[in-house]
C-alpha cells in the first residue's frame, strides 16, 4: 500500500507493530487508533518519528487514561490528536493547552453511532467545537437515509477546517466527497481492517478521488 494523496488519511487500528509501521511509512497522514493497539513507548516512538501528520485517538470513557496516553503521543511527536467534545471540560482544557506547547494541532470530534441529529444541533456543536479550542472540527454521524447524508455535507457551506462525512452504506458517498467540499482529509482504512462503519479502503479510496479530480 502506497497513499500518495495527502487528503487521505489513513485509520491504523491492527494491533500489529509491523503492519502499523509499514502502513504508517506509505501515507501522508494516518490515525492512530490507540483504543485499539497495544504498542511499547519504544514502539510508538518509532511509529510517531516516521511522520509528524499522525492523528492520536484514544476512544474510551477513562478519560484520566485518555488524557495521558494523548499527552504521551504529543512527548512522542504526534502532529494532531482528537478529542470528543463530550470529553469534561478539564480533561478538554488541559490538552488543548498542552497541544498548544507541543505545536499539535486539536480535532475536537463529535460522534452518533445510531442517527444524523437535526442541521441546528449539528452546526451548534461545530461552534461549540472552534470556541473550544479546536483547529479542526469533526462530525461523523450514522447515516440511515440520503437525506441525512445532504444534511452533513450541506454543512461544508458554513464552516472551513471542518471534517464531516456520514457512517454507514447510505453515508459512504459523503467520505469521497469531502475533500472537494472543503475538508482536508478524509479517513480510509487499511485493507480489510475497518475502524467505523463505511469506511473505504485506502487504495480504493485514492483511485475513486484521483477519478473526480480528472471529472472536474
């Protein structure tokens, strides 16, 4: 696997050092799904040295163990981390802050596995999200229907620095769309080893976007 776009990022969640490792090394920018691997700090070290665009996410309801696995990531030379916006405000503040020291930048995210809330809320809590600290802000929502995918990538036409795309069979166009509305990225995932429902494998993915770009 060769990533060559850098809109593209790819979402590592195989606990497997080498695979990780190879896969990190072979795209411009990938997530680190550290809820989902088990790595040494020897191991992260090595993974974070090998690019500066990796995205630290730790998805748990520990926030004590988030917060330090993401200050850690940020010692170890992680570009980015996200944040869920429902994390407490403290846990929320000190790590903008610290991302602020370190030079990483924030996506602070916002996640509904079950539905796509009505476009009032959604655009509420991206404000929210810009007010609190965020460079970035993400909003990843289950799509049951078309609409509810319009309704997510109408929201391209209020924000910049904005990465929203829909969860699910019905959402999947909305991820190949979003870096021709506005996003900076979009995420795939490896061959065969999703992270969120929807996702596209990488390569199919950058094949599919350097499509559109040519039907421009």
């Amino acid at each position: 696997m060769t990533i060559l776009r850098k809109d593209i990022c790819v979402s590592i969640g195989i606990n497997n050092f080498d695979i990780a490792l190879e896969a990190v090394g072979e795209c411009q920018m990938a997530e680190l799904r550290l809820d989902l691997v088990n790595f040494s700090d020897d191991q992260l070290r090595k993974i974070y040295s090998l690019n500066r665009n990796i995205i630290a996410t730790f998805r748990t309801e520990d926030e004590q163990v988030m917060k330090q696995t993401l200050i850690k990531s940020m010692d170890f030379g992680a570009g980015y981390i996200d944040i869920d916006i429902n994390t407490s405000v403290e846990v929320r503040t000190i790590l903008v802050e610290y991302a602020m020291q370190k030079g990483a930048k924030v996506i602070l995210s916002y996640h509904n596995f079950s539905e796509t809330p009505e476009t009032v809320f959604l655009k509420q809590t991206i404000t929210r999200m810009f007010n609190d600290g965020a460079n970035f802000a993400k909003v990843a929502c289950m799509a049951n229907s078309k609409d509810d995918s319009r309704r997510v990538v109408n929201l391209y036409s209020d924000f910049s620095n904005l990465i929203a795309f829909c969860m699910g069979k019905d959402g999947q166009i909305t991820r190949v769309v979003a870096p021709f509305l506005g996003a900076p990225f979009t995420y795939a995932s490896l061959r065969g080893v999703k992270t969120a429902e929807g996702q596209i494998d990488a390569e199919q993915l950058e094949i599919l976007l350097n499509m559109m770009e040519k039907s421009l």
